[in-house]
C-alpha cells in the first residue's frame, strides 16, 4: 500500500499573524500505484514549510481547481491539467475530458466539498493530499484524492492524479430509502428528540410551521404507545441541487389508531445529513382493509 509521510499543514489567521502546523504521520493514498511526474519519488517527499502567502496560493489554487468542476465550466477545469496527464487506471487527458464532458450532459449539478488537505514537495514538483465529497443527482463519494502538480511554462499543471474510496458509493436508490427508514425507526422508538433531528427549522407543511409542528408532534409523542410504521414502494425526484421529493406508502399502526396513506417528504442536504423540509400525508382508501 503507498504511503506518503508528510506534514499535514493548517493555514490559519491569528492575531499575531501565526501559522499552525500539525503532525499527519502517514497518509493513505490507494492500493494501486499512482502514475507519477517523470522523476517523483513520492517516499521521499518532504513537507512543504513555505511563507504563509505561499501557502495561501496553494490553497487559492485547489479551491479555484473545485470551482471549476463544481460549476461545471470545462475549459477553466482543462486548464489545470497537462496534455500528457494520466491517473491510477490508466486514464490520459483525452479520456479525462470525454468523461467530464459526459458528466455535464448527464447530471446538471455537482456539489463538491474538500478537507484535510496536506501539501508535499520534492525538488519542484508538488502533491497535495485531501478527502473529496462528491455529490450530484446521480452518486455520492467518499474518497482520498491526490494530485501530482509540475510547472509547465511557469505554470502550475496537474500531471497525475489518483483516488481512494473512504466508503463505496452510494446512489440515491441506497442512501434516500436509508434516510426515510431511520427516521421511521426514530417515529417507532417514540423518542422524541431523535425524531424531531430528522426535521430542518425551515419546515413547513399546512398550517403548521416548524414551531408548531414541534408542539403537535410532541403531544402525539406522549399519548402514542407501541407505534408501528411500515413503509414501502419508494418514488423519488430531485428537485434541485440537494433537494429531494420523497413518495411512499405509509401505514401507522398504534394501540388507537390505524391508517394508509402516500407520505411525499420534501428533504434537502447531503446523504449522511438530510433534513425534511416539507412533508404532506394523504390517505389511501385502496388499501384500508
């Protein structure tokens, strides 16, 4: 397994002007063996102690690179990349562009999250190390990147680069019955914070608003005994950039009361994060028994 021992660096602005840096050890990249720059050896590379300026364009540089892709604008996203590019699977530039470019026409947005972002150096090429969340309509990941960058005319190009899953990825097929099944078991455990987490301040459905909708649930809470909700035949729509409609049939089942209905959430925010925003219930008479 290839690791990289170097420093993980912190920029962070102090009164007294002051940078802190902070021991990584050794990072995990990938279990292949990355495509390097002609030269790199990527044992020896050493932390990158440089002035804070510098240390700012280097951040600066990766932030504008996310951009880019998060925005979708191909030709600024080219351009930090070398026509001799490659990554860990064998992938050159040509085929970087032709999968960006089929990205674009398949999803319309992309929200992309970078941390814990460490920098490393030999001679004058360098590599940055950083955990990536990708997520659009179609996927979500969890992943190590890293990127081999080499000066090409005076200018800072990435000519390698490989990544590593943190987890699988997950679909919305996966992570939205997830989401809906948790916050049923929250309803059945009759916990009431636990249930009313799944819920953003913004919530509105009815004449209720979040505030209101916390008073009523709560008083259901204490009189219900016993609750079951069974949940099944998921439809699902995303609406706009993190936001999802929700349908399924839903049938509670307590001590004093039953009933059938299609429950439509409307949630927002990341996979592991989501909160519901809107929620309407309907009853279904094909199915009362």
């Amino acid at each position: 397994m290839l690791k990289i021992k170097t420093l993980l660096i912190i920029l962070a602005t102090l009164a007294a002007g002051e940078v802190l840096l902070g021991v990584a050890g050794y990072v995990t990249l990938s279990d292949a063996s990355p495509v390097k720059p002609e030269g790199a050896n990527v044992e020896a590379m050493n932390p990158v102690k440089n002035h804070p300026i510098a240390m700012g364009e280097w951040y600066n540089r990766i932030e504008q690179w996310r951009l880019a892709r998060e925005n979708g604008d191909t030709s600024a996203t080219f351009a930090y990349y070398t026509s001799d590019f490659r990554n860990t699977n064998g992938e050159t530039f040509h085929d970087l562009k032709e999968e960006v470019e089929a990205h674009l026409n398949r999803y319309d947005w992309r929200k992309i999250t970078l941390d814990s972002i460490r920098l490393a150096a030999q001679d004058q090429d360098r590599v940055l190390t950083f955990r990536e969340q990708y997520y659009c309509s179609g996927f979500y990941l969890n992943q190590m990147k890293t990127l081999w960058f080499t000066k090409r005319d005076s200018v800072w190009k990435i000519v390698a680069e490989a990544d590593s899953n943190i987890v699988a990825p997950r679909y919305p097929d996966q992570f939205i019955p997830r989401f809906v099944f948790r916050w049923r078991n929250a309803w059945e455990s009759t916990d009431f914070q636990r249930y009313i987490n799944y819920y953003d301040s913004s919530f509105q459905t009815g004449a209720y608003s979040f505030e209101s909708w916390v008073a009523h649930k709560k008083q259901l809470f204490e009189q219900a005994e016993n609750i079951r909700v069974d949940v099944s035949d998921f439809q699902f729509t995303n609406l706009a950039p993190e936001v999802w409609k929700v349908a399924f049939v839903q049938r509670y089942i307590s001590q004093s009361h039953e009933d059938w209905g299609q429950k439509v959430l409307k949630i927002q925010g990341q996979p592991d994060n989501f909160k519901i925003t809107h929620e309407t219930w309907v009853p279904l008479q094909a199915y009362a028994q």
